[in-house]
C-alpha cells in the first residue's frame, strides 16, 4: 500500500498544478490508488478527463462503475447527467 501511494504522487502533483495553472478550484485526495475530488461541475469533468490522460503512464485507470457522485441538490441530477456525458 505504500508503495501505491508513493507511486501515485507525482500524478497527484501534476493534476493539482495542472488545475492550479488552469483557474479550476477541484480540491483533490489521494490514498495509494483511490481518490476524490470536490469542485464545480465543470472543473470535475476536466479533472476527470486529465486523470485518464495522465493516470495510465503511472499506473492508474479510471473505473467508471466504482465512481460515486455526489449532488447536493437532487433535483439537478439530470442536469449534471447532461453536463458528463
């Protein structure tokens, strides 16, 4: 597990600064190979797309059946399911 988690730090690192150098505010988390993110709509669905670009070379894939979002209004749902598709 700790090898993980010093593996994925670079990653972590490139997508903070990348996001940082982009005016996005995602708040991100990593343990070993699992992470989170917290943000604007828009800023997560570019996140999204720089961890599928840049996760693969060290080792990390997205899942899209173990993603879990979170809404804190439920009557915008489909919006947001417009929005990422």
């Amino acid at each position: 597990m700790q090898v993980f988690a010093v593996a994925t730090l670079p990653l972590a690192v490139k997508i903070a600064r990348k996001s940082h150098s982009s005016g996005r505010t995602c708040a991100q988390a990593w343990y070993a190979d699992d992470s989170s993110v917290a943000g604007l709509l828009g800023d997560l669905s570019t996140w999204d797309k720089d961890v599928e670009v840049l996760g693969p070379p060290h080792g990390i894939h997205s899942s899209l059946p173990k993603r879990v979002l979170i809404i804190p209004d439920p009557s915008l749902a489909q919006h947001v399911e417009e929005c990422l598709s």
